[in-house]
C-alpha cells in the first residue's frame, strides 16, 4: 500500500509512521536519498559511529577532581597546539 505525504514549501516530507517504523527512522536520525537503476527513489537510515558508541559509558562520576582534570585538559591542548 503507498503512503502519501505532501511537500511544503521548504520541500520536507513527512516519513510516514509505517515507513519510519519499518527502516528504524527515529528523531534525530539521519536518512540517505538515493536512486536505484529504474530511478525510483531510495530511503536508508544513516548510522553514526555514535550511534554504534550509545550506552558504553557508565554513569559512573570520575574520581579525579574537577579542577584537576581541568588542567590535564590544558595541558594536552597545548601539547596539540605545539605539535602543528
């Protein structure tokens, strides 16, 4: 069955619910627009390293103090800096 969606006039379409549930389309995803050899249109789901990286931290705080990290932060910045 298609599903029909209008354009406005910043040309958005509106992914109907079916066919987001279907390619796993959520807020914030990004999607790919290509063409297959018969020039119909193809819609994927674009998948981050994020994406791939979501839930491997823990919610654990560190145990260095705030102002101690801080300052290694500067100081690797500056190590960056003087290696261009």
């Amino acid at each position: 069955m298609k599903r029909i969606s209008s354009v406005t006039q910043k040309g958005q379409v509106t992914i109907p619910q079916v066919v987001r549930e279907k390619l796993g389309i959520k807020y914030g995803d990004k999607v790919a627009f290509s063409f297959n050899e018969e020039g119909q249109v193809i819609i994927d789901r674009v998948s981050t390293d994020l994406d791939e990286l979501y839930g491997i931290l823990s919610d654990k705080k560190s145990s260095t103090p705030l102002e101690e990290e801080r300052k290694l932060s500067r100081e690797w910045i500056g190590e960056q800096k003087g290696r261009e």
